[in-house]
C-alpha cells in the first residue's frame, strides 16, 4: 500500500495570508517524513482550498486567473504537489466558465463543479455549465488530459483528500491522507477461500495499517496543531494488475468485470469497506477509474464494461465515473445527459458521486489508446450512449 496523497485542507485568503501558508508548509515537509519513515511512499502532497468564489465572488477573470496562478506558486515553494482551489457552485454560476481558462494558464491547479446538493437538489443550469467546462477542457491538449483536472460533484462534502474533489470547508486547517490501497483487496480476496474469509483479510488489513498510520497523524496533529480529519480508504489503483481494483473483484470469481456479478462483487466489496473500523474522511468507498487500472482499461477495450455498466455499479460503489475515455466528437449535450444521471443517482441514493470525463480529440468509440503517463493504462475509447435532453430536462430548474 501506498499514500495516494497527504492533504491539506485551508482556508488560503484572498490576498493569500502568508502565515497560514507557511505554517502549512513546515507542517507538509514533516508530515512527508514521518509518513515515510513509517514504511510508506508519499506519492505526492497537495493543498485544497475553500472553494474559490467564496474568496472571488464577482468571478472577475482575471483576479481568479491570478489567485489560481499565485497560490499554485505559493504552494509550491511551501513543497506541495498539487493544488485545488475547490469547486465552482450554483449560486455564482459565472464561476463555472473560469475553469478551462486557469487550467490553460498552470501546470497543477484542479477544480471542479457542483451539480447537486442535499440542500438544493440537482441544478440543471449546474449540469450543463460543467458539461460545457468538459466540452473546452478536452480542447486544452491533444491527449485530452485537461479533463484529468476537472470533475463534476453531486452531493460530495468537503474534508476529502483526493483530486479533483477535495475542498475545504472553511475554519481551522485540517490535513487528511489519501490511500493508494488496491493491492490489499487483491492480496486479500486471492488468498481466501470463502466470502467471509476475504472480508476478514480486508477488514483486518485496512485497520492494521490504519492503526500505525493513526499513530503518527496524531503525534502531527499534537506538534503542528492541523487536526487529522481521517483517512480515506478508497481503494485507489495503479495501473498494474497486482494493484487493480479490477483484478480484485475478479478474484472473487467474476469472469470479466462488466458481465453480470459484478454488481454483486462490487456491493461485496463495499459492504466490507464500511465494517472496517479506522478514522473515516472522503469517500471511503469502492473506486473505479477506467484508466488508471489495467483490469478496467483492458475490460473497457474489450467491450465486456461500458459506461453504463459504470453508472450502474456507481449505485453501491463510492465515486461514481472516473478517467472515463469517451469520444473526441462527444458534444456538451451529450456530456451533459451523462451528468443529470450521475446527479439524480447522488441525489436519489443520497451518497456523493463524482463524474471525471475525458473526451479524447481525434478519437473515435472503440479506437486505441497508449498514454505516456505513468498513471494511465492503454485501453480503447468507451461509446457513449446519450443525445441531447429537450423539453423539461433541458430547462433552469432544480430537481429535488
């Protein structure tokens, strides 16, 4: 097991407020080092932010093109990796059209979009604004990688420390750690022999590691004063086999990921996540990004799992859809009809969901794809299955 990321969540200022900034900093750098002297990689450090029109709220262009700007460079002198300036949201819908433009002007600023609240249900003008931001993202680069910054959220709370959700709620900072954990459901359920068996290994594999990993966040907490806000042990996947989450619900005796059982598999595994007992931050759920895993890329290029399969296996699992690989061609509206379905399963189900979409330009469904990136598995273009909603759903309202 790796740490995807350690987080740190804040409330940055606008003009940024340089002693929280610094404090944030001294608090990363020995965080790094007592996580790895654990006997755990640190995988990269990032810094989310409270969501960016709460510090901007005219959404001028420019002055949030520089504050996007100034605190990816602050962050990074205070040694973080990545930064999110938190997600743009329905009450200021001109903060959605901002996004494309940052992403074009840094290197490692994410973002993201609301499109449904407990509070104010799925935003139909919400949903189509963060289709719109897909549809110019996709544009940013030839590989389409601009959408790897970007994600729509329905019902997803702030304190999580994965990317492009995370966000803070405001308050004093917090700092929660993100897992790359795969490889222990594969250990786990390859060396069972039955279902209960394969849940206790993965219970009590999660908690051994959680326990020494609690240790030290807390001793962090004790000297830098940044409350631990929890872990999240979704179970992030790097695209190898032996840390596939793919390979993982395979080995409990599915055929293929995609074919029927897999729901089930996938309901099992959840299930077993939420009786594992640890300090609980995010989404602490079942993750399925189509191209950071080998089993889910390979079974995406060969038909056996499509988009709808996602969405479907999105009503037990904790994320919702992930480095999708859609059409070049795939119009706004389109994106925008796989979004409302996404929103309405958040709102119905009540659980947050995410929608990471990546048209890829010059591609069509079913052609080939090889990324130079040590993140991606190659795979093949998914189809996509929508056209453009009219009538009632193609208007302003919300749906509660």
């Amino acid at each position: 097991m790796n740490i995807r990321s350690i987080t740190t969540l804040l409330d940055p200022g606008w003009p940024l407020d340089e002693g929280v900034l610094q404090k944030a900093g001294a608090f990363i750098a020995a965080a790094r080092q007592a996580v790895q002297s654990a006997g755990y990689e640190v995988q990269t450090t990032r810094l989310a932010s409270v969501p960016f029109p709460w510090l901007l709220p005219a959404c001028d262009p420019v002055e949030t093109l520089v504050f996007a700007q100034t605190l990816e460079k602050a962050a990074r002198a205070q040694g973080y990796d990545y930064v999110s300036i938190g997600p743009a949201l329905p009450e200021y819908a001109a903060s959605y059209p901002l996004l494309p433009d940052i992403f074009a002007a840094t290197e490692n600023v994410f973002a993201a979009g609301v499109i449904a609240t407990a509070a104010g249900g799925v935003s139909l003008p919400a949903v189509r604004a963060c289709a719109e931001v897909m549809h110019r993202c996709a544009r940013l680069s030839r590989d389409g990688f601009g959408n790897l910054y970007f994600a729509a959220l329905a019902n997803v709370p702030p304190g999580g420390p994965f990317l492009p959700a995370a966000y803070h709620r405001g308050g004093a900072p917090r700092f929660a750690i993100a897992t790359e954990a795969a490889d222990l459901a594969v250990a786990a359920f390859g060396a069972a022999a039955t279902l209960a068996e394969a849940r206790q290994n993965l219970i009590a594999s999660i908690e051994s590691h959680a326990q020494k990993l609690a240790a030290v966040a807390e001793s962090l907490q004790a000297a830098h004063g940044i409350r631990f806000a929890g872990f999240d042990f979704t179970l992030a996947p790097f695209p190898q086999e032996n840390r596939s989450i793919g390979a993982a619900l395979e080995r409990l005796g599915l055929p293929a990921l995609g074919l029927h059982g897999s729901l089930a598999a996938s309901a099992f595994l959840m299930e077993t996540l939420d009786r594992a007992r640890f300090p609980r931050a995010g989404f602490c759920g079942l993750m399925l990004p189509v191209l950071e895993d080998a089993v889910l890329a390979a079974r995406a290029a060969q038909g056996t799992l499509t988009v709808t399969d996602l969405l479907l296996y999105s009503t037990v699992c904790g994320t919702g859809l992930d480095t999708v690989p859609l059409p070049g061609d795939t119009t706004q509206a389109q994106l925008a009809a796989i979004l409302l379905d996404v929103a309405a399963l958040s709102n119905r189900l009540n659980k947050p969901l995410t929608a990471r979409l990546m048209p890829i330009p010059g591609k069509q469904a079913g052609d080939p794809l090889t990324f130079d990136f040590p993140y991606f598995a190659d795979s093949r273009v998914m189809a996509v299955r929508a056209a453009a909603l009219t009538g009632l759903l193609g208007g302003e309202e919300s749906l509660l």
